[in-house]
C-alpha cells in the first residue's frame, strides 16, 4: 500500500492536534521538562505565532492525517538574516522516510526566499537521530545560544549558512 504523503501551510484547525503530536514526541523522548518547547504557552497557539512576518510552519500530511511539522521563526534577538528552525517533530511511525527531511528543505526554501542568510536552531542530546540529519543537511555546531527563544532547557546549539 503506497502512502500519499502532501505537505501544506498550517491553518487555524491545527493548534489542537499539532500541540498534541509535539508533546507526545517530548514524552517519548522523556524531554518533557521546563525551558523546552513542552511548556512554551506558544505551542498550543502555533497558527497565530505563525502569523508573525517572516514566518511559516509547514505540516506533512500522510493519506490525510496529521504525520509531523516544522518552522521557521524570526526569533528576537537573533543576529542580522537569522531565523530559527522551530517545531520540527514527526510522529514515530513516519520517521526515516524522507518526511523530516522534505520538511526542512521546504523551510530552507522558504526561509532564502523571505531572505534570510542563516538558520539557526536548539536541540538536545536526546533527540540524537535529528541532530545527525541536522548535520547531513549542513548545520555545524556553535558554543552558545542565539536569540531570545526562552528555551533554557536546551543544550545544543547549530547554524546553517543558506549561501
């Protein structure tokens, strides 16, 4: 059975269930802890964060349900040409099948067309299989934060020029 798998912008009838997927990644990777995305207000309100100028969050649809999303975000603080890569999550059972990665390449399509240089973005050890596609994708480590996110709680730090 072949699996149709579309891709589309967020609409305001996704906050529910986009809230649900990311916390149900963040438990099953035992991350659901203070200064992470787990506890950010923001992330049951996703379609009205994403309203912000020179943002966009894009959700994979497989044979019509929800399977993950993934953002880019123009986070206070960050340096000149900056976004973030924000809420990239994919429910277990679509994950290694090429989803994740479309994601990221649509959100590093859009991100040089609303004319960022740079993305940057914050992870943990624990989400180690996406920290290696992070780096096969080019995004090489840093040793701090940039930018105001709030997410105090996370531990790993990386930058990709989109030159």
């Amino acid at each position: 059975m072949n699996t149709e798998i579309s891709y589309r912008n967020i609409r305001p009838d996704d906050d529910r269930e986009l809230a649900g997927l990311i916390r149900a990644v963040f438990r099953e990777f035992k991350i659901d802890k203070p200064g992470t995305v787990y506890f950010d207000p923001t992330t049951d309100h996703l379609f009205e964060l994403f309203r912000t100028k020179g943002s966009v969050y894009w959700i994979a649809e497989a044979d019509g349900r929800m399977a993950g999303g993934c953002g880019i975000f123009p986070t206070p603080g960050l340096p000149e040409g900056f976004a973030e890569l924000v809420k990239f999550y994919l429910l277990p059972e679509w994950r290694g099948k090429g989803i994740g990665r479309t994601l990221m390449d649509k959100c590093f399509i859009s991100a040089k067309d609303m004319g960022y240089s740079h993305i940057y973005l914050e992870s943990l050890p624990e989400l180690e299989k996406a920290v290696s596609m992070y780096i096969k994708s080019g995004f090489a480590f840093i040793d701090h934060s940039l930018g105001e996110s709030g997410h105090f709680g996370c531990n790993i730090w990386m930058v990709k020029d989109l030159a």
